[in-house]
C-alpha cells in the first residue's frame, strides 16, 4: 500500500485545518489540551458547531445525513481534531448505536433517530454491562417480558458512562431466559425519562462522575423500540461493538498527548538536565514513539481495505490502541515526579486559573492517570481481545 498522502488528501487536510483553527472555541480547545474536565454543555456545543457544518456522521453514508468521507479523509479528520484539541464526538449516539439502526432498523426507526444523533437532540448511552455480566457480556440478566404493545425490563446496568446526562439508553435485554445466553438477547431502545429508572453515580478514583449504576424496576417500553428480531440482539452487540473497539485506539490524541509528554519531560530535570536527556528515561519515550508509529501504520492498513464493517482487526487495534494510552499517562506522572500526586479537583473542574500544586501541567496527571485504568477494560476487555485475535485471525 502507498503509504503518503495524494495532493486531494493533502488539499482535505489544508480545508479542515482551515475550519477547525478558525471556529474552535479557545475555552473548549484550552480544557481539552490543558487535561482539563468537560461538562455536557462543552460536548454538545462543539457537537453541534461540527452538525451546522455537516461534519459530524464522518463513516456515516450520505443517505442518511453522513459526509461521504472515504476512509483516509475520515483518518485525516480525526488527526486534524486531535491535533489541534477539539473536544471528542460521543461515540455513544454517533459511532455506536447509530450504524446499528442504519443496519437494522426499521424505516421508522431510522428516519426519526438518526437526524436527532446527527444534531445531539438526544444524548445517548449504553447499556451493557451488569454486576457479574462484563467480560462474559452474554450472561446478562436484566429482563424484558413482552406485554402486549409493551415490554416490562427490570434489572441493572453498571459502568454507564455519562448516563447521568442521557436522554436515551440502547439496552441488551434478555427476552428468551430458556434460549441458549446468545441467543435469548434483544436490542432495546429506551427513554430515560420513563418511570422506573433510577441512576445512581459511581465515583472514581479520580473523583469524577463519569460512571453509573442504572436500574429498571418495571420499566414499560414500547415494542417499536425494538431493533431488528427479538432475540437476535447478540448479532446487533457483536456489530456494535466493532465499530466501538475501532475508535477506541485514537492514534491522533495518543500523537498529541506524545508531544506533550516530550514536554514536560523537557521541562522537568534529573541531575540538573531535563529528564528526556536522561537515556533510560529517553529510551523508554523513543520504545513507546516506535510502537505508536507501528500503529499508525497499522490503523492505515486497516482503512485502506474498508469494508464498511469492522472485523476481527479491531481487536488489535484496541489493544495496541489502549496500552499504548496507559503507558503515556505512566510516563508522563514519571516525568512530572512528585508534582504529579497532589489532587486539585477545583483547578480540574476550572474553578481556578493556577492550581495550588504550582505546576499547571502536572496537576492533572494523576486523575489522568487514573482514568486511563479502564481503557484496556471497556469496550471487552484486553485479555478477551486475545481471545478473539486467536479464534478469528490466527484460527488457532
């Protein structure tokens, strides 16, 4: 494969430069770059300058509202906004539940949710996970019995990120408990607001609320919320969750939060020389710059035979992706030192302009580092990943 870019990729990349530089907000730019907390309002103002522009659906076809990119204009895009610090589209309404609709959905469906995905008219999260149903995610035990035009769910969903915002939840729900645990799975949409579900925050050891306990307690829920066949939501989950590992390896912020680690590196100093001199230090930063390099390269394999539909290679794409995400968190609380363990939840939330550690760059680290914990868990986790790369590419 021809690994450069042509003159219309090149001339794409000048055009989208252009936008991003001239109509990013510098508050919103300022928080992302300087690891700083968004609220709901950042998200969904930079989401909607991006929908007035007609950039938001960039894998989506253009029939339903999407761009038309090909795969390396989509790439370009996403290097562009993580170059320059734009805050990330949720993935949850436009890069997950979204192509399962197109894919599955019914006319209906399709014509009245994607263009409020499209427009963040709806914030959406996912409801997957359960107390004891992670890993193993087809052990599920939240129900949904059929009731004439209604399905009554009860059970709990755990880890759902955001849910404390959201309007709506695309849910796995178990409608057939004497099936095989594949097989007994249906894909529902429902509504936050319908009586019966409750949201409980999980708080993090970064101290943030990002993360959720969600319970149905006789949650009625109309049966054309229903995405395909009852019973088949397994084979919606699967397709779902290719689309989700693929965008969790994030090339162009791991790019980015590279220079920054080159940075602080540089800024900070062992025996009176800036620690990246240091050539332990300097070897670990070029070993993790090497890998991340052999990523790129590989994520530029992958687009370049797009098929419209993610396979198995997503699974490497998401490990490589995460461990290489971690280890530049781990790095850059090396590089910072002692700077970096002081908490300073007030200048995260940008109650202050300085934090009180005395080091601006290094005062976020440690809630950075913590958080970047669960990279190599969701999405299936690491180790199932493996799994997956044995069974599916190497066919052992």
């Amino acid at each position: 494969m021809d690994l450069n870019y042509t003159a219309d990729d090149l001339a794409f990349r000048d055009q989208v430069r252009s936008y991003l530089e001239a109509n990013l907000p510098s508050d919103l730019q300022q928080k992302v770059l300087n690891h700083k907390r968004m609220n709901k309002d950042d998200f969904v103002r930079w989401h909607k300058i991006l929908a007035k522009q007609g950039w938001v659906g960039t894998g989506w076809p253009v029939e339903y509202g999407g761009t038309g990119w090909t795969p390396t204009q989509r790439h370009i895009f996403e290097e562009e906004c993580a170059r320059i610090g734009t805050p990330a589209i949720l993935p949850f309404g436009v890069n997950m539940v979204a192509p399962v609709i197109m894919a599955f959905g019914n006319q209906a469906q399709k014509d009245y949710y994607l263009p409020r995905i499209l427009n963040c008219d709806d914030w959406w999260c996912q409801g997957y996970s359960e107390p004891g149903s992670g890993s193993d995610l087809a052990s599920l035990k939240t129900r949904a019995e059929r009731e004439g035009d209604f399905y009554i769910v009860n059970g709990q969903k755990t880890w759902t990120t955001l849910a404390q915002h959201a309007d709506m939840i695309f849910c796995l729900v178990r409608t057939d408990p004497s099936a095989r645990k594949q097989e007994g799975i249906s894909f529902l949409l429902i509504d936050m607001k319908t009586p019966g579900i409750t949201v409980r925050p999980i708080i993090m050891l970064d101290e943030d609320h990002e993360v959720n306990e969600v319970f149905f307690d006789n949650v009625k829920v109309p049966v054309q919320n229903l995405i395909g066949e009852e019973n088949k939501g397994w084979t919606y989950a699967k397709y779902l969750l290719g689309h989700e590992r693929t965008n969790i390896a994030a090339v162009g912020r791991a790019k980015r939060e590279l220079q920054f680690l080159k940075r602080v590196a540089t800024e900070h100093q062992k025996n009176g020389q800036p620690l990246l001199n240091d050539p332990v230090y300097a070897n670990k930063v070029a070993s993790l710059e090497i890998e991340l390099m052999a990523l790129e390269i590989t994520v530029l394999r992958v687009i370049s035979q797009d098929s419209g539909r993610p396979g198995p290679e997503a699974s490497l794409l998401k490990i490589k992706g995460t461990e290489i995400q971690q280890r530049l968190t781990e790095l850059m609380m090396e590089a910072a030192g002692p700077y970096s363990l002081p908490f300073d939840p007030a200048f995260l939330e940008g109650e202050h302009e300085h934090s009180v550690v005395g080091d601006d760059d290094a005062a976020p680290l440690a809630s950075y580092y913590f958080n970047y914990r669960k990279t190599s868990i969701y999405g299936g986790s690491n180790e199932i990943q493996k799994n997956i790369i044995t069974q599916m590419i190497l066919g052992l």
